[in-house]
C-alpha cells in the first residue's frame, strides 16, 4: 500500500461523509486505503461509515481519545508507505494524495509534507507554523514587537502561506492535511499523546526536524478546509493546555514558568 488516509471523526457525519467522498473522487494514480477513526460519535456518524464506505478501516473508540491518540491507533494499524492525516472538516480539491506521494518519492530527505488550505472561497488560510521559543515570547510578551516591528516579522510573526508561491522548507504543517513518511514515525514515534488537542502536529514536526529531515509545503495541492471560526472557553483551556506542555517539553523551563503564571492554568 503506498498511503494511508486517516480521519479522526467526533460527530462530525455530514462532514466526513463529504470528506469520505471527496477522497474518492480526486485521488487517482496511487493505492491508498482509508481509516477513519471514530472518537465515540453519538450522532450516527460510525454507522454512516459502515453503511455507505464499506471499503473504509473504520475503528471505534469507546471514548474520545483527542485528535493525536486516535490517530496513532490507525498509524499503528497501517503498513502503508506513508500515512496522511486529514481532518474530517476538509474537501479535496485536486489529486493531492498523488501530488504528496511524488513529491516525497523523489524527496527522501522529506520527512513531512502539506498542502494549502483554503476557505469555500478560496481565500488562503493558515497551513503552516514556526516553532515556538523564548526571544519570540519575550517580543510578545513586552511589547518588543512594536518597537522592533521588522526584526519581529522577519524572525517571529506566525506565518502566513499566502505569502509563498513556491514549495518551500517550513518548520511546521497544520495537522489538517499531514503526509508523514511512516518509517520515520515507526523511529521517533507518532503523536505525542500527552497532547488532546493542539500542537500535538508542533510538537511532531519539531521531532522531525531533530532527526535531520525537512518538512515542506507544497502549494500546488490545494484542500478546503471548513475550520470552525468559533474558540470554545473549553477549547480555549485545551489550547492554552497543550502550549503550556509544548513549551515545557520543547522550549524551556523558564518560559514554560511564565506562560504558566500567565495562563493561571494547569495542563490537563
């Protein structure tokens, strides 16, 4: 098998079924399987996927995992050449999965690739990061940005791939569409599991980058993505959460210490 398609559903059934479809239609030219696993949906969202997608590797969770755990289970299961997370909340546009396999075939020092995400509109939408640190914080935190606004862009200002044209060497990719190279993650390891929801593709991409391999954007491949525009006091606590571990695992006590003080939160 050359890719493995994973979607994590959590009551998500119109949703992924689109999703589901999607794949379907536009991916040619590669063997791809698809797992899709279910964080314990209520709304009928398993059963639509066994009625409708007989061909999908659905799995059941009798609880939901968050978004990393419920994809390693499925890493685990694949034998596939490469794995592909897709959100459920995503529509393929083009034939991406064949544009993603080509590229890291003929690039083995890639260790991760994704693709541009775009609104209904096809208005560009953040696909990619920079990791985290301690001099980005500093600026954040007292206001160093505004006096030293172009020093700050150029080293610190969350990136933004409208502005890139080209493929182009990222630290980071949105966990909404990543390719990952499966025998690196059989050798660092998935998902951080410490990690319910948020930065968990951070934190695997910072992985890759330490075990000398790149992680790149691709332009060219193009997906929608209908991100939910509202931010939770829940989801806002799980944000704020996962940052905190982020930064105490990846960056530094110090600025872990302070995000915490900050945040007045503990990591759940």
């Amino acid at each position: 098998m050359d890719v493995s398609v994973i979607l994590v559903s959590y009551n998500t059934l119109d949703l992924t079924r689109n999703c589901l479809k999607s794949l379907y239609e536009k991916t040619n030219g590669v063997n791809f399987e698809i797992f899709v696993v279910d964080n314990n949906s209520k709304d009928g969202s398993p059963e639509m996927v066994e009625r409708e997608f007989p061909d999908v590797k659905l799995i059941r969770n009798s609880e939901n995992k968050g978004f990393g755990a419920a994809n390693n289970i499925a890493i685990k299961n694949s034998n596939a050449k490469y794995v592909f997370c897709l959100n459920t909340d995503t529509l393929l546009t083009g034939n991406s999965i064949k544009q993603f396999f080509d590229y890291m075939e003929q690039n083995p020092d890639v260790g991760a690739a994704g693709g541009q995400l775009t609104d209904v509109d096809v208005n560009f939408v953040s696909s990619v990061g920079i990791f985290a640190g301690t001099k980005r914080l500093l600026f954040s935190l007292f206001g160093l940005r505004y006096i030293f606004p172009r020093y700050y862009k150029k080293k610190f200002a969350l990136v933004k791939a409208v502005n890139y044209e080209k493929i182009t060497e990222v630290d980071s990719i949105s966990g909404a569409n990543l390719f990952l190279r499966k025998s690196l993650i059989d050798k660092i390891g998935a998902f951080d599991e410490q990690f319910f929801m948020y930065f968990e593709e951070t934190d695997l991409c910072y992985r890759i980058h330490k075990a000398g391999y790149k992680v790149m954007f691709l332009p060219e491949s193009k997906i929608i993505h209908l991100e939910g525009k509202s931010f939770s006091p829940l989801k806002m606590r799980y944000h704020r959460s996962s940052m905190l571990r982020y930064y105490k695992k990846n960056v530094g006590y110090l600025p872990y210490l302070i995000l915490r003080f900050l945040f007045f939160v503990k990591p759940l």
